[in-house]
C-alpha cells in the first residue's frame, strides 16, 4: 500500500510539511503506524504535488524513497503553497517501480493519489478500461492500478462532479475486483475528496485548514478517523463525511 496526504490551508513550505511531526511523512516511509496488513515501509518512490498561481498543478515525483532523494532537501524548501500533495509509494508486486509510476498523477487543476491496491490486477481492470478512449489509453503513466485508476476517474471528471465521479468508479472496481483496497485522494486545489475502503484515513479539519491523510503525523487530538466505505469532502472550515452508496460484497 502507499501514504498519502492532501493540505488546504494558509501556505507552508513543501519540506516543512514532509517533516511535519513526530510521525511524519518521512517518518512514515519506513516506520508507518497502520499500514492494516498492506506492506511494512513505503520506500518505492514518492511524489509532491502544488498549484501554480494560475491554478494548474504541478509536481515531482521520484522513484527514490523520500528519505534519500537529494531533492527533498535542495528542491522541497523552494516550493510553497496553500494547496499541497504529497505520495508515498509502496509498490504492489509485480508492478514496476519507476519515477512514472508514483503519485500525484494529474492533468491541469486536478490532482490525484492512491493508497491501496486493486486485487486481480491488470485482468480485474480490462472490461472496465475497455471503456476508455484509445487516446485516453496511451497516455496512461505507467503499467499500474494507481495510473489505471486515475485515467478512469478522469474520464468520469468530464461528466460528472467530484463525488459522483469517485463513487461511481469505487463501485464499478469492488464490482470487478471486491477485496480492493480503495483510498482514493482528489484535489482541485481548493477542495479535496477521497474514499475509505478497507484502508486507514484521517482528517484535521478547522476553520483555517483542512488535511486529509492516511496515518496523523502527529498526536493533535484534532485528527479524527475516518468510517471504512465512506467519502469525505473537505475545505477549511468544512468536511463532509459520508457513506460511500456502494454494496459490499
């Protein structure tokens, strides 16, 4: 499985949002806390994500652990925003690791994560990538669940809200492929969505700032767990969390 975490909020510094905490995103690529069975470190690349001034999304990925990439520490303290994404990749096996396979992924103000694997990978995936427009096909990322994934919700983007688009592809791959783990991470750079599905999520939510993670980095009696199956829509000063209207199998 990965880590992933989505910020929204007065800006701060990329490298001092990656050591935030006792617990931190450096921390968890190779010490996480609630990794439920799903790997032990995440040390198969990562990837930061930010929104330029004109609201496009930009972003470095590595197939580095975070704690060795000489970026993090030449690169991250140059980077700075209100919105922010950060990934950390635990490779499933069999799937490659290489710079083009980490999150973020993204096209133009969207920006995109997963922690979680899609089981019976890639047949599970074929009947329902067999929709997908044959240019939408060749510019999949990388040969992976989390870039297939992403192309189908940003497929579903075109036509549909935020929620709408993340509930209906949560539902088409349990459909497919029922013992899925599905913590998906959306971001337009002003709000954030995701799921949680049979996989840790957390939120911290106030009137100035508003995160979304799947592990705290901190013990801030403020971060709340979020319900297995359900969705969050999350700005400061506001989260939505509700049930994902998916039958389990």
């Amino acid at each position: 499985m990965c880590r992933h975490l989505g910020y929204l909020g007065p800006a701060t510094g990329a490298a001092e949002l990656v050591h935030r905490g006792p617990h931190s995103l450096i921390r968890q690529s190779f010490a996480p806390r609630d990794m439920r069975g799903g790997g032990t470190i995440n040390a198969d690349g990562f990837g930061v994500g930010w929104w330029c001034d004109d609201g496009t999304f930009g972003r470095y990925r590595s197939a580095s652990p975070i704690w060795s990439d000489p970026f993090v520490g030449e690169g991250l303290s140059g980077i700075r925003g209100g919105a922010l994404m950060v990934a950390l990749r635990s490779a499933t096996e069999g799937m490659p690791v290489e710079r083009s396979a980490a999150a973020p992924f993204g096209e133009a103000r969207w920006g995109f994560s997963l922690n979680g694997v899609v089981r019976g990978w890639p047949g599970s995936l074929a009947s329902l990538a067999s929709t997908l427009p044959v240019e939408d096909l060749l510019q999949l990322d990388a040969p992976t669940d989390s870039a297939a994934l992403w192309m189908l919700l940003r497929h579903r983007l075109r036509s549909g809200t935020p929620d709408v688009a993340l509930m209906s592809l949560v539902r088409d791959i349990i459909g497919a492929a029922p013992e899925s783990r599905l913590n998906l991470l959306l971001c337009n750079g002003s709000e954030m969505w995701a799921t949680a599905w049979y996989h840790s999520l957390w939120t911290l939510v106030d009137e100035d700032v508003a995160i979304v993670a799947s592990e705290p980095y901190d013990d801030d009696l403020r971060w709340q767990p979020v319900p297995d199956r359900h969705l969050v829509h999350a700005i400061p000063g506001k989260l939505i969390v509700s049930p994902l209207e998916v039958k389990a199998p």
